[in-house]
C-alpha cells in the first residue's frame, strides 16, 4: 500500500457490505487500502482526505451480520456506520437500480406476538430500528448535488433470513406492515440492532436488485448484481466525501 495522509479522525466510518460482489464494488473506490483479519473476518483500512475509513465484508444474513458488527464495533470503534449493497424492491413503481434509504427497519420474520409485542420486534428492542437523521440529510445532500441523481426510496425496509420471491411471501409482508416495506433483504435488521444497542448512528444504502413482484426476480438478482453493487458503492464514496467536506 502507498503512503496516505495522516488521518485526522482517528475514529473510521465504517462501511458494511454483505457480498464479495458488493465488497468488490466498494474497493474499487478505494484502490489503496490494507486487508485486517480478526476471527476468519477481513476487513480493509484505507482514508479518505485524512479520514479513516474501514470496509467489511459480513456474509449473507442476520446472524454474519451481527457477527461481523460486534468485531467491527470493539476493534474501530466507528464513529457511524454504513450499510451498502443491494436489495429486492417491493412497491409497484420501483425499477432495478432504483435507491433505498430506509427511514426505519423492522423484522419480517419474528413474531412474538403472544408475549404483546407487535409483529416484527425482539423483546428488548423498539418496534422498528430508525436511522440517523444527520446521515440521512448528507445522502439528500449528494443526490441533491448530482446531475443526474438516480430514483430513490425512503420509509421501511424489512430484513429477513430468507430470500422473497413467493407470493405468499410478498402478501405476507405486505398484510403485516400495511404495504409501507420498501424493500427487502437479509442483513440491514442485524446491523441496525447491533447499531442500535451499542449506540453508533447508521445508515443504510440499497441499490435494487430484482423487483419481487415483476418479472423472474432470481433471475434478475443474478443480472443484476453487479450493476446495483456499483451503484451503491458509488453513492457511498460520495456520501463518504459529503462527510468529510471533499
């Protein structure tokens, strides 16, 4: 690795991808980086205009989700942290690469209803985790900067170990949560919980995939993997850059 400046944030942001695909993509923008391993985990440290920045790679679902956070959260101590990749849209209007950046998150797929918690919450936790405000207004800030700023979502995204394509599936979520779920996927629930119980500010950022409810959306999640994990990496770099005043 070349010589970089010297951080001027000691504490890093701290960016989350679930995928290869969508690690691979974040990389890219960050060509001069060194790898971190701890516990069969890698991360990979790199700044940008003196402040640091890490990359983690976490594994598809909750449970890698809230592995890879714990480790990234004692051994970085961020001073926020982002969660970028792809996901599967769930509203009729949304098209593939379209954006999601969900105000709140919420499980679809716990129910402990019988002990008088709603559909979707774990004992102990709120109803739906919500994002930070302040990361939230620097995203409209670059979209707001950009010439031709791609569609995006806000409102609820629901987080699950399962992959939605079933129709039962989408009416189910549908039914639940009042038709208000954006989008859908497997890790953002985990981080924003692990976010949430350690009191870090985060946000998560989603490039759409496969729409469920138009077309084969296996298929198209193959398609277009790539292309949505460029796009998130692409907006984050330059969420990255709003934050640090590039």
């Amino acid at each position: 690795m070349s010589a970089k400046s010297e951080p001027t944030n000691k504490n890093p942001i701290a960016i989350v991808a679930a995928m290869r695909q969508e690690r691979e993509a974040l990389l890219a923008f960050f060509p001069r980086h060194r790898r971190y391993e701890h516990y069969n985990t890698s991360m990979f440290e790199t700044d940008l205009a003196g402040q640091r920045v890490i990359i983690a790679e976490s594994g598809v679902g909750k449970v890698n989700a809230a592995c890879t956070l714990t480790l990234l959260l004692s051994d970085f101590d961020p001073i926020c942290v982002i969660n970028t990749g792809t996901a599967g849209g769930m509203q009729p209007g949304q098209r593939i690469l379209d954006l999601v950046v969900p105000d709140e998150v919420v499980y679809t797929d716990v129910d402990v209803t019988p002990l008088g918690y709603a559909f979707g919450q774990i004992l102990g936790s709120p109803e739906r985790f919500a994002s930070c405000t302040k990361l939230r207004t620097h995203f409209e800030a670059v979209l707001a900067e950009m010439d031709a700023a791609p569609r995006h979502h806000r409102g609820l995204l629901g987080s699950a170990d399962s992959f939605i394509y079933q129709p039962e599936q989408i009416q189910a979520i549908k039914t639940r949560f009042n038709n208000e779920v954006q989008c859908v996927e497997m890790e953002g629930g985990a981080i924003a919980q692990a976010c949430h119980r350690f009191g870090v500010p985060w946000l998560i950022l989603r490039a759409l995939s496969d729409v469920p409810e138009h077309g084969n959306n296996a298929l198209d999640f193959q398609s277009f993997l790539l292309r949505a994990a460029e796009m998130s990496a692409r907006i984050c770099l330059k969420l990255v850059e709003k934050m640090t005043g590039m």
